[in-house]
C-alpha cells in the first residue's frame, strides 16, 4: 500500500505492451493499509522511450502520451466527494461532470479524461502521469530463501518518476528522482503476498490488500538502507540510523554518492541530537509526529570535487576554511554547520515516522519524504506526509524491542540459555544482490 503526499493511499497495476501502448490502474483507498477502496483509475496511452537521462543517472527519459481516462466508484461517498472535487475546481467543460443527485451505479465507468474530445477534468483529483517521464528497469537476482533450495530467482523492478510533495506543483513536476519500485507481476521478489492480489485486480474489483497487525513506534536499535536510494535533484544516498530509547539520543550517518548503484562516493555526513516522544499522526493514519533537533554534525568529503569545493567555500561557513582532504572528517558544529552542504546547526525537523514488518517478519521504518524542492521540513506546516524507502532493523535494544517484535529475532536462547538476537542475512543478500545488479 503505497502512501503519496497529501495524504494518498493507493495501489498501481501497470501493463506496457510491445507497440508502445499502456493501460495503468491506479487504485485509491480510504485507509493506509488499502482495505477500503475509494475509487479506481484506468488510464491508456502510448509511451515512447526517447534517451538516457542527462540528469538523472541511470534512467531513461520518455514521452507518454493519453488517449483516455476513466473512474469508477466504490461508494456514494466517493462519488459525492470527487464529483465534487471536479464540479468545484475544472473548467467549463467538467462542471457538469456528475450532474447533482445523480445516484451510485456500482461498475459504472466515467470518462474524466479523452484526448479525442479534449475533455480534460483530472486536474481536480490532483492526478497526473509525468511519473512515465522518467523510467528505470532493474533485473538482479534474489536467493532462495528456502534452507533445502540452492540458487537464486530473476527479480525485475520498474522504478518511475517521484511525485512532488508540494500538491500544487505535482501537476507540471517533471520528476528527477522515483517512488518506490514496483515488482514484475513474472518475476517479483518473494515472497509478496500483494503481488498476485494486485496484479489480478482489475477497476471493479479493485485489491484488498491481506490486514496487517499494527506495530507501536519504538525506535530503539540500529536502521539501515536497504538498498541505493535516488533523491530528486541528483542525489544517491544511503542511511543508517541509531535511535537510543533510553535517553531519546539519536545519530545517522548520510553517505552521499555520484552513481545510482552507490558505488563512488562523494561526501558523508554525521548527525546527532536529541528527538522528541512522538503523538500519532492526526494527518496520515498510522504515523507518528516527532521533532528531531540537529545538534552536532561532522562531514567527510570522499572525492576531490568535493575537496575543492568545501576548501573554497567562505571562511567560517564550514568547517576551517581550506584545511579539508579526502577521508578526513571535520567537526562542523563550531562553524554551525556548513552552508556549501546546507546543513544549518542547530536545528530542528518536524518528523513523520512508521514502523511496519515485512512479509520476512523483519522491521521497518519509514521516515518522512523530504520535501522535493531541496528545503527542510523545519516548521510544523511542512511536516511530511509520505514516507521515504523504508530503513530495515540491523540491531535493536533488547529491553524495548521485544516488547513487540516476534520472537524469532529477540528472546530466543542459546545452548547456554541465554537470550540472544537470531542473525538476520540481511546484509549479505544485499551485497549478492548489488553483484548481480545491472540497469537497461
């Protein structure tokens, strides 16, 4: 169940065919875990593959182009409430979209958009495409998990354009980062029990995705990347983040790159402060609202670019002025930061976190989607309300973890009966995964 800003909840389903056709379903729900559905998207078009992004590594630019776009209700109360939408906000030619009374047919399909009558009235719903602008297919190959089974499993993923945090942008944005991938309806990674339920649904019968128990926020313990993360504005980054429960200390460590497989760095920042006790999210079912003061950082540039860079960057603005070399850190916090980086010290980000388990019983968390304009959520009107990809558990403080994590991670004995954490592979599959990785 994916979550956009605003906050959206919603489920894709997208079928490209060999002669540049392509029919996408967008399903929209009610709910963060997508079990209410509200109403579905069907969307065809043409897309066209043009050329290598020249700002983007890695990804493809492309041109789409729609034909038509249709919806269809999954209640009265969806009707009402986008009928409304567009009779307030479209033009001319959509006022008349659902004229007023008119009831609930189940199935019924509306036209919102045809290029061949040059009806238009998506603009009300906040919808647009240009996440095709941008395209990214992945193939790498996952092993098996099974004890009894050798060897590994072709995983394809579809990375797209990200969408703008801002909803007043999203509608012209052209993205320079992605979403979250989605998965080969062929070949998935396993096990995904939304794939199959997903991939068979159609817009009237749109997926209703298996419950899942709700987790408490418990941040203690050590959160890693799972893999290179694409940030709008040319930005490759992983993260790993240590939240320390008992005194509400946090630190993260940020390391930058120039590549999309992570693999020629640039810069690494170290960050570190204090967090406060977080209140559920009265915006994004399901979240948590936290604070984060920044307080101390230190930033190691690992290329030269980056050297000459910082070296020529004003005096007392970051660090000592011209005394920076590769692979030598530098304490920023006397020069409150280092504006050649934007990182201002001290300071303070308003925060939405989660925390789920995935299908492998391992533990997540999702942090808040920095803003697409590059700024800081620094006041409370800027709190985010979509999450990056998720940062997967590596460690945890056995005294609050076990509270709510499964037993097969924390409390399990050893032969000398004391507790201790069952290992997690995750690393290693990570590293054979990079191995085999590779981009069309």
């Amino acid at each position: 169940c994916e979550v956009r800003p605003g906050p959206e909840f919603l489920t894709r389903s997208y079928l490209f065919y060999a002669n540049r056709l392509f029919k996408a379903l967008q399903f929209y729900y009610w709910d963060p875990s997508c079990r209410d559905p509200s109403y579905s998207l069907v969307i065809k078009g043409r897309l066209r593959l043009r050329q290598a992004s020249w700002i983007t590594r890695g990804a493809t630019e492309a041109d789409y182009h729609l034909h038509k776009v249709g919806i269809v209700f999954h209640s009265p109360k969806a009707m009402r409430e986008v009928a409304s939408w567009i009779n307030q906000t479209s033009g001319e030619g959509c006022r008349g979209f659902l004229p007023p009374g008119r009831s609930w047919a189940p199935g019924a399909l509306y036209e919102v958009l045809s290029a061949k009558t040059e009806r238009d009235c998506t603009a009300a719903l906040g919808f647009a495409m240009h996440e095709l602008s941008l395209v990214r297919v992945e193939r790498h190959f996952q092993p098996l998990l099974q004890p009894q089974q050798s060897g590994s499993r072709l995983v394809e993923e579809l990375y797209l354009g990200d969408i703008h945090t801002d909803w007043g942008e999203r509608l012209h944005y052209r993205p320079t980062g992605y979403q979250r991938p989605m998965q080969s309806a062929l070949h998935h990674v396993h096990p995904c029990p939304a794939c199959g339920i997903i991939s068979r649904a159609d817009e009237h019968h749109p997926p209703i995705l298996p419950a899942r128990a709700a987790l408490p926020m418990q941040l203690s313990g050590s959160w890693v990347s799972t893999h290179c993360e694409v940030r709008p504005a040319v930005l490759f980054l992983t993260r790993y983040f240590t939240f320390h429960g008992s005194n509400h200390t946090w630190e993260g460590h940020y390391y930058h790159y120039s590549d999309p497989l992570c693999r020629q760095p640039t810069f690494t920042i170290y960050a570190s402060g204090h967090y406060t006790q977080g209140i559920p999210s009265s915006k994004v079912r399901g979240g948590t609202e936290l604070a984060f003061k920044v307080t101390r950082a230190r930033v190691t540039p690992m290329d030269q670019v980056t050297v000459l860079m910082l070296n020529s960057s004003e005096a007392g603005s970051c660090g000592l002025a011209g005394s920076w070399s590769a692979g030598v850190e530098q304490d920023i916090t006397p020069t409150n930061g280092c504006l050649a980086l934007g990182i201002k010290l001290p300071h303070t980000e308003y925060e939405l976190f989660k925390t789920e388990q995935d299908t492998q019983e391992r533990s997540l968390l999702y942090i808040g989607e920095r803003p697409t304009d590059g700024s800081s959520p620094d006041s409370p009107d800027k709190r985010p309300t979509s999450y990056q990809a998720p940062l997967i558990q590596c460690a945890a403080a056995s005294e609050e973890f076990s509270n709510y994590i499964s037993l097969k991670y924390v409390g399990r004995k050893d032969a000398n009966g004391i507790e201790a954490l069952k290992p997690l592979p995750v690393a290693f599959l990570l590293f054979i995964a990079l191995l085999f990785l590779r981009w069309d």
